[in-house]
C-alpha cells in the first residue's frame, strides 16, 4: 500500500526563507549591462566594406565614441587627437574622408573626417570624438546605433 510521504522541514524557518529567497536577493544585486536592451551585433569585417568607397556609399551600425584615455595621442593618420574637435575612426575607410553621422535613435547628425583606425570592438563600425559625441547626443547612451554616409574623399 503506497502512502503519501510528507516532507518536513526540519531547520530554522529564518532558513527556509533565506534559501527559498537568496535567488532573488542576488539577482536584484546583479549588475546590469549599460545597453541590455541593445541588439547583439556581429562583427564588422573587411570583407563587409569590400573597399570599392565612394560618395554615397552608407553603412549602418553601432558607433561608440573615446575622450581622455586618447586626447593628445597621436592618430593612425599621424594627426594629434583632440577629443574637443569633431573626427572619427573607421577600420578601413580613407583618412581624410569626410562622413556624415546619423544617429538612428534621436534623428541628430554630425559631419566628421576620418583621421583614426578603429574601433577595435567587436560588433563596432565606428569611433567618433566626444565633441562629436556631443553633437550626436550619445554621451549618456554610449553606444549608438548610426547610419555612415561618405561625401567626399581624399583627392576629390
């Protein structure tokens, strides 16, 4: 004959309620991500951009932007960084070419030369100054996502 087995508990109740809580006390405590609502994006590659620039080709993608760690560095172009001055890093797009930003999010824009490579982010198309950051209202969020448009290049 099977009986019902009664389970008992048989600790401190201050315990049971610890141990039925603590999933929830810890998650609470968890630090979230800056961006957890942001979309997952892959990797931007060489092959993606394919080299073949022109005026009017357009990109879209996450920009992030970079400040102090980098103001008065030295670019990849050679130029000194000010984090005051509107400029850009792109991967492959020529120094010298100018682009125009357009923040998907809040509908702002900014014209900038690219005199940097980078970022060196996974998921990242490009890195703008915190002056242009500013223009773009992206300061707070971080990370954006961007349509890049080409309108001039080098020896045009």
């Amino acid at each position: 004959m099977m009986g019902s087995a009664k389970l008992r508990w048989r600790g401190s109740p201050f315990l049971l309620l610890f141990c039925l809580s603590a999933p929830l006390l810890l998650d609470s405590c968890a630090s979230k991500p800056r961006l957890s609502d942001a979309p997952e994006y892959r990797r931007i590659s060489k092959k993606d951009v394919k080299d073949d620039f022109y005026v009017g080709k357009t990109w879209i993608g996450v920009a992030s932007y970079y400040g102090k760690e980098h103001h008065g560095k030295r670019t990849a172009s050679g130029a000194v960084f000010d984090m005051n001055k509107l400029s850009s890093a792109h991967r492959y797009i020529p120094f010298g070419a100018k682009i125009r930003v357009f923040n998907l999010k809040n509908r702002k824009s900014v014209e900038l030369v690219v005199n940097d490579r980078g970022p060196w982010v996974d998921g990242r198309i490009l890195d703008v100054s915190l002056a242009a950051a500013k223009e773009l209202d992206m300061v707070r969020d971080g990370l954006v996502e961007v349509q890049i448009t080409i309108l001039t290049l080098p020896n045009e």
